[in-house]
C-alpha cells in the first residue's frame, strides 16, 4: 500500500519555485531513500507532505488527501525526525523521548502504560537505554542523534520521515541506524530517510528517489534509480560497484 503518495506537486519559497511537478510514492513496509545533491528538494518534499509548506498538486496521505487531515490525526501518522534537529537544555534522555508520546493524549494528561512500553522500546531499539536517566545537553552529538530518533521512533506512527538521520554518527551505529529502520519497515510502517551517503541509501534501502533540481529524476529499486547515467548526470560521479554475498554498494568513487 502506498502510505504517501504524491502526484504533479509543486511548492515554492516565495516566488522561488523548489519542487516542480513532483510524482512518487512511498509504500508501507518498505524504507525508501531520499537521495539528491544539495539544495535539490529533499527536505522541502517533507515540508510539503506535513502540509507546513503550502503546495499545489496532490498529496494523500494513508489514503486520504492531506487537506483533510487535522493537525492532531497527522501528527499520530507521521513522525518526523528533522534535519539538524537538537537539545540543548538539560531534559533526560527519557523525558525527551516521552515528547514523542504526546500526539496520543490531550495536554497535560498523565502517561500510561502504552506510553511508558513505547518510549522504554524506542530506547532500546536506538541502544539508548544506557544513557536514559542522563540530561540531553550532556551527550555526544552521537547519542543525542539516538534519543531523537527514539522519540519519532516511540510516536508508533505508521510513516516514518528522517532527515539526514545518519549525519552525526560514526559507521557502526551508521550501520546500526539502518538495520534499525529496516526493522521498522518488517513492522509495516513506510520508512522515508534522506541521504547524502549513496552507500547506505544502494546496501540498506529497498527503493530510492532521485531528486535533481526539484523534479524527480529517477525512482525504483537502487541498482535502476542509481545507475551509471543517472550519477553522471545529476551528482557528476563515477562510481563503484561492490557487491559482498547477497548485497551491493554503490560507492561515489570520482568526479567526472
């Protein structure tokens, strides 16, 4: 099923058009990598597909049309995980997590048993647990990557938006993330993440997006949307293919 759906999309900063004509769609079960050089869009399909930055076109979200979603019913179904987000005041690890909870309760109601089982498995899932009971402003900007993630992790919604979820990570729990959201999909939720390393999006995503300039340029499962012409084309790369037992890479190897 696709959970996120998009058809002839367009939006814009100001009279600065970002995305153009934009149709693709994202399914339950899968993790679907957002790939594209800087400034291509990516960040800004998200922006849309929360309805924070009107667009024209259409986007159904699980089916309905984002039009009729209301702010609390679209905050159940999509957790987001945005770009370069932080915290810096001295909140527990725990506690933070337990912000992920609040689209399921009215203001100020106390946490139930759901709540505290979601956030007690988000963290562990993000192998957080170690570090609950310590003040945010206190971690690595490593673990602080975790505990955010463990908070869009314990909404229980069934999309998952992340963006650029690896970038403060070293390559094991890089690797870690990945597994991580591949488990999620095993859950059914349709997992969405943006990019930058070819590598992780080819080895661990079942089917990429290529954005180039707004537009999309390519889509499908990683070996057809990374091909040899879309690289050159759209990241100006040579790239090299390496493939281990059952699975391939694709690495950026030269400019062209």
């Amino acid at each position: 099923m696709n959970a996120l759906f998009f058809a002839n999309v367009t939006a814009s900063y100001g009279t600065r058009r970002i995305l153009s004509g934009i149709t693709a769609s994202f399914r339950s079960g899968a993790v679907t990598a957002i790939v594209g050089p800087n400034g291509a869009g990516k960040t800004t399909l998200f922006r849309a597909a929360l309805g924070v930055l009107p667009s024209d076109g259409v986007i159904r979200v699980l089916n309905h049309d984002l039009k009729n979603w209301s702010r609390e019913e679209l905050a159940r179904s999509i957790a987001y995980l945005p770009q370069g987000s932080d915290a810096h005041w001295p909140i527990t690890a725990k506690r933070l997590v337990a912000l992920g909870r609040l689209p399921h309760h009215k203001p100020f109601a106390p946490s139930s048993n759901a709540d505290d089982f979601a956030v007690a498995d988000a963290l562990d899932r993000c192998e957080a647990r170690e570090f609950a009971e310590r003040p945010i402003n206190e971690l690595s900007a490593g673990e602080r990557a975790r505990v955010l993630l463990a908070r869009a992790l314990a909404t229980g919604a069934p999309i998952l938006m992340a963006d650029e979820p690896a970038a403060h990570l070293d390559p094991a729990h890089q690797l870690s993330l990945m597994r991580l959201l591949k488990e999620e999909a095993r859950r059914g939720t349709a997992v969405i993440v943006t990019l930058h390393d070819l590598a992780l999006a080819s080895r661990h995503c079942d089917e990429v997006v290529v954005l180039e300039r707004g537009t999309i340029a390519a889509q499908g499962a990683p070996e057809q949307a990374l091909d040899d012409a879309t690289l050159a084309r759209v990241f100006a790369i040579r790239a090299l293919r390496v493939r281990e037992g059952d699975g391939s890479a694709v690495l950026a190897w030269t400019p062209l």
